[in-house]
C-alpha cells in the first residue's frame, strides 16, 4: 500500500476519501478480483487515518458488493467496476452516488406503486411522453440522462403524494449525476444493453398504465437495483 497516498481534500469525509482511493486501485486493476486488500493496520500506516475511518470506508465497500469480508482472514476484492464509474462519476463522489441508488430504491418503489393506484390519463401522457424521450434519446447514441429523469419525476408527480415530488427535486443534483453516469456507461456497452436499460423502463410504465401497483413497484425497484449492478460490475452488460 506504500503507493497509495492519501489526498486530503478537507470537505470530504475521510471514509469517502479512503473509498474512492482503494476504488482506484480496483478499477485499475492494481487491487485485481480476488486480491487481498492489506489488513486494517497496514491501511491505517499507508494512509495515516484512524481505525474507524478504515472500517467504515470498507464497510462501505462491502455493502456495495465491491469487496468481501473472510472473518479471521481480511477483505478481498469481489468485483471490478467499469471505468466509466469514476471517468463519469469522479473517484470523491462513487459512494454518494451508490447510496443515493439505495435512497431511490427506497422512495421510488413505493411512488411507482402509488402512481398505479391513483394515476390518470394525463399522468400516463406525461410519463409515456418521457419514456419516449429517452427511448429515442437512447437509440441516437445520446445520454438522454434529462429525459430519464423526466421520466421518474412524471411517476413521482402521478403519485399524488407531492411530498415524494419534493424529496426527489431534493436529490436532483445527486439523481442527475446518477444518471448521466449509468447511461454513459450503458453508452459505451452492447446495443443488447441499452434495450435491456429501456426495457426496463418501458415495464415499469406497463405497469402502471394497467393500474398494476405491486407489479410497478416490483419493475422500479429491480430496474434500479439492475442500474446500480450495471455501474458496479465491468463484465455486466446488461
């Protein structure tokens, strides 16, 4: 670990900090699938940070199935993100933006389900208007990242709960860089890719029209845990 140097950058947690930099290493492949990181100590030496801030920023790692704890052994790689992740998404922002897959997960499940239940004609034209967007956004090789998240706002407004409106406007920011970053990699994979990635959409919009809320909520929450996949492991492609 004697080359990795840790950049302090003073408004960035330092657990983030130590993420992205093993993040790095993995994506670059100097840290390959299966090798062991070095032990807790050896990180805490190399990188002049505290005990806590090591376990949580591999606590981190492991939630987002990146690395793998063997008790009484250390962590060790499990899987090596595109490069996309941190080309597009830069190396101090990953774990915000794979929390905020979480958050969404979380939040739009249950808005999906919601606009099944109480949505009208008119919420239907606004989010197949979106999802149209985006399907020809995507089939002209552009980001379509706005129409993608037009799409999800559209769901979030048929709700009928504007409290869910004001929550996500809240994560625009964080949701926006999401999205560019998926939709950039998906770019860059098989065409097979970038239709599963509207497939996806394209069910979840099914789902609702036919006022289906456990299947809209089903279709959402596995569209983002698929996204989140997608972003997390360079031999997914799809």
């Amino acid at each position: 670990m004697s080359e990795l140097l840790l950049r302090v950058q003073k408004r960035e947690k330092l657990a983030d900090q130590l993420y992205g930099q093993i993040l790095e290493q993995i994506i670059s492949g100097n840290l390959a699938e299966g090798a062991k990181l070095p032990s807790e100590n050896e990180i805490c030496a190399s990188f002049g940070v505290s005990r806590p801030v090591v376990r949580e920023a591999l606590r981190k790692l492991q939630s987002d199935g990146l690395v793998y704890a063997r008790q009484g052994v250390g962590s060790f790689v499990k899987k090596r993100p595109p490069q996309g992740l941190i080309e597009f998404g830069g190396v101090s922002d990953v774990a915000g933006l794979l929390r905020c897959f979480e958050a969404r997960s979380a939040i739009e499940g249950t808005t999906a389900r919601m606009a099944a239940e109480r949505s009208s004609p008119r919420h239907h034209r606004e989010i197949e208007n979106a999802l149209k967007m985006l399907e020809d956004g995507v089939s002209a090789g552009d980001i379509a990242d706005k129409a993608d998240l037009a799409f999800h706002m559209a769901i979030a407004r048929a709700s009928g709960n504007e409290i869910f409106v004001t929550i996500l406007n809240s994560l625009h920011e964080v949701m926006s860089k999401s999205m560019r970053v998926a939709l950039n990699i998906t770019r860059g994979g098989s065409a097979e890719r970038a239709q599963k990635v509207l497939s996806e959409h394209r069910q979840i919009y099914d789902a609702i029209l036919g006022h289906d809320g456990n299947s809209a909520e089903l279709m959402m929450r596995y569209h983002l845990h698929q996204a989140r996949q997608r972003v997390t492991d360079h031999a997914r492609d799809k």
